[in-house]
C-alpha cells in the first residue's frame, strides 16, 4: 500500500502497542515492523498452533512483552491490558479458518465474537488508549455478488461460521466505537482484508502453505475449487493498511468505521492462476484440480471496492499479484535451504518499504 506511514514519519517510535494474536503469521509480521518501526509491542495470543511457525522461527518472543491468554479468558485478558496500559490497539486475535469453523462453529463463535467484546471492553476507561485497529476479513458481506465489488457500506453476513462469527464481530465494533469508546476519545476501525499469501506461513488448508508442505515432497498439491476467485495480496500489503490506518486515525478520529484493504480489481485472480504463478516460480510441482464440489461451501467470487482505503488514508497496493507471488515463494525457498527467518522477513519489509 502506498501512503506515508513505515518508517518515514517516526510516528511508533516509543508508542506503546498492543497486539492480539502476535503468534499468528500477520502478527509475527505485523511485530516484526512494530519492532523496525520502534513501538513499544506488548503481545497477547494463544501458543502457536503450527510446527513450524514464523513466531518461533524468527524469535518474536524476543522483540515484545509477550504473553500467552486466551481472549475467551476475560478476566485474564482485562488485567493484561490493563497492565500494558496500550496507546494503540492492533487486534488480530481469532479463530481464522473457513474449514476449521465447520469442525468447530461454537468456538469459533466464542474466540472471534466474544473474543473481540473482550478486547473492546478492556479498553473502557482505558485513558492511555487513542486507536483501535480491529482486524476482521474480506469475508464479512453477505451474498456472492459478481456485478461489482464489494463497498464498506455493503450488507454484512456469512453462510459458513467463520464470516458469519467475523460479520457479527464487526456488529460489536461498531457498537462499542459507537456507544463508547469514540466519546471516550479513541478512535476504532475495523480492517478487512484476506487472502493473504507471504513467507512463514504454515496454516491448514491455505492455499500456498499446502503447496510448499506438498512440493518439496514430491506430493501432489490437491486443489478443490481451481476456479474460485479471490482479492489475493502480500502480507504485507494489508499490513501496511494498518499502519496507516492507526496514524491517520491517531491525526484525525473521525475517519474510523470499516476499512477494506485488497488488491487493485484488476489483480484479482482464480485459484488456478495463483497455482500455476507459484509452481512457475517454485521451479516444479504436480497439482491435481478437483471440480469445486469437494468440502463444505465457500463463496466462488469475491473482491473488494477499496477506493474508501484510497481516498482516506491514500494507500493503494504496491506489488501486483505476479510479484507476491514471486516474492513469497522465494522466502520458503531461502527459509528452506537455511536463510534466517526473521531477516528474510526484515529484508522484505525493508523493499516494501522503499517504495514509497
């Protein structure tokens, strides 16, 4: 995203911060530049849930205050962040897979709805605390239009429970910024961004992890639903979203609300071209296309209308599809045959940065 945030402006330095889910693959990214950008980071998450994983690979725990807590954990969730005394609130905490939320729809209902009433809560009477970026997903509207797509002030919904719990969690952001915490003085938006692809990623059932799990292997890459499109984006693209977000809304409260933050139209792409792109750069790889009626339901097409993200914050992508692609197979590659992980991701950040 272009804009003027990152490094340029000086703005985190010594800013105490607050990340919920740290020891996700957005968090450890989102920490890493946290870090580069000298905030003060305290960090709040469960245990990573992958072996392997980017918090550990590149030494997380190391660059924040970091805690373990459940955000279903109210009491133990409130005292932490009463202790962090947070000036800027990134969070990022949730339950985040499509699939995994057919296995477990009440607890995914518990961490992403209550989870958030939790985190919000916390910050009332918080008087330190002036932002709050609340992270949902791209998946929070309801229907699967293909005429145009989809706009900030679009009908809210979910078929299956993971959008369904994210649609009901922007319902309570808009509650507590509305009933609360805006005459408190802190300015709350939620950010809705998904499909993202970047190196450390090691999720279930996500698209460029499974690749990099089955190539090396020799194993065949199973894809269910080849032609199902997607606003695909680097990690750090949406993350250069928040930032920018946080600064603006720390300048000028007014601008919060929902936020979306996704390619141009233009590069959205099916599932099939992501594949072939990433098999392309990765050099080999067999993949076997199923015809979409495999597993439970997922929405065909969906892209974003970011012109609100454009307009307000002036952020737009930086790097075509083509391009993080490239980039993200790389960094397995390098991980894979040695590299460091957290340099990897620091050198990274250091080329998105140096296109603004």
């Amino acid at each position: 995203m272009s804009g003027q945030t990152q490094s340029g402006t000086g703005f985190f330095r010594g800013k105490k911060v607050l990340l919920t889910g740290h020891s996700g693959f957005k968090g450890s990214w989102l920490a890493l530049w946290l870090d580069r950008l000298g905030a003060e980071v305290t960090g709040i998450s469960l245990p990573p849930i992958t072996e392997p994983n980017l918090f550990s690979l590149a030494g997380i725990e190391e660059l924040c205050e970091s805690h373990f807590c459940d955000i279903g954990d109210r009491a133990t969730l409130t005292a932490l962040i009463e202790q962090t005394q947070p000036e800027i609130v990134f969070h990022l905490a949730a339950q985040p897979l499509v699939r995994t939320s057919y296995l477990e729809p009440v607890e995914t209902f518990a961490t992403n709805v209550m989870g958030t009433a939790h985190v919000l809560d916390a910050l009332r009477g918080l008087k330190p605390t002036r932002v709050a970026v609340m992270v949902t997903t791209d998946k929070v509207y309801r229907g699967n239009q293909r005429s145009r797509p989809f706009s900030e002030d679009d009908a809210l919904g979910g078929h299956d429970p993971y959008s369904a719990s994210k649609a009901a969690s922007e319902i309570v952001i808009a509650s507590y910024r509305d009933a609360f915490l805006a005459e408190q003085g802190v300015a709350v938006a939620s950010a809705r961004a998904g499909n993202v692809i970047g190196g450390g990623d090691w999720s279930e059932d996500r698209l460029i992890p499974d690749a990099v799990r089955a190539w090396p292997e020799g194993q065949t890459l199973e894809v269910r639903r080849p032609d199902a499109i997607r606003p695909w984006q680097h990690v750090l693209e949406p993350l250069a979203g928040y930032l920018t977000l946080a600064e603006k809304l720390w300048q000028q409260p007014a601008l919060a609300g929902p936020y979306n933050f996704g390619p141009e139209t233009d590069q959205t792409a099916t599932v099939r071209d992501v594949v072939e792109i990433a098999r392309k750069s990765y050099d080999s790889g067999q993949v076997r296309y199923g015809n979409g009626s495999d597993g439970p339901h997922e929405a065909g097409w969906l892209a974003l209308n970011i012109a609100k993200s454009a307009h307000n914050l002036g952020v737009r992508p930086r790097w075509a599809l083509t391009e993080s692609i490239e980039k993200t197979m790389s960094w397995y590659r390098a991980q894979s045959e040695g590299e460091d992980a957290r340099e990897l991701c620091r050198a990274q950040i250091a080329e998105y940065e140096g296109l603004q």
